[in-house]
C-alpha cells in the first residue's frame, strides 16, 4: 500500500527544486519519492549490517562459553594482519 507524505517548505525552495527537477526530466516528486527510497535502501543495508553483526558477536561468544575460542597473542594478530596487507598490497603489481 502507497502512503503520502506531505512536508512544508519555503516556497523559494519549492521553486528552484522543481527548476532542477525539470532540466532533469522528472518531476519534484519523482525526485523525493528516488530520494526516500534510496534513505530507505540504506536503512536495509543498516539494518541487514547490523542483524549480521550481532550474529558474529552471538557466535563469538559461543565459543567462549563452549571453550572453543582461540586466543591469539597481540604481536601475533598484527603479524598476522600485516602478512594478509601486504598480500592484498601485492595482488595487482
């Protein structure tokens, strides 16, 4: 089901938004109605971030609790991360 939204401004504003709307080939509402949808593509994205990032903390801390989780010394993990860096670096020489 569509549903309205209605929003007051300065009648200037109106004005050179529809200006701008034209020279593009749509209407003012065309344009608001592409800009609430892509505000509302980014909240899935947000959203579907968020779910899966609650789901790798969940599953961490399973393994903490069941006694499967790996501990990995500091000077290790950046020894680590900096051999993957440098592979990447490296990819497209």
């Amino acid at each position: 089901m569509d549903t309205r939204i209605q929003f007051r401004v300065a009648e200037e504003t109106k004005r050179l938004a529809q200006q701008m709307a034209e020279s593009q080939g749509r209407t003012l509402s065309d344009a608001c109605r592409e800009l609430t949808e892509q505000l509302a593509e980014q909240q899935r994205k947000a959203l579907s971030h968020d779910a899966w990032l609650t789901e790798q903390v969940d599953q961490a801390f399973a393994k903490l609790d069941t006694g499967e989780a790996v501990f990995v010394a500091n000077s290790t993990a950046k020894a680590s991360m900096n051999e993957r860096k440098a592979k990447i670096r490296n990819r497209g020489h």
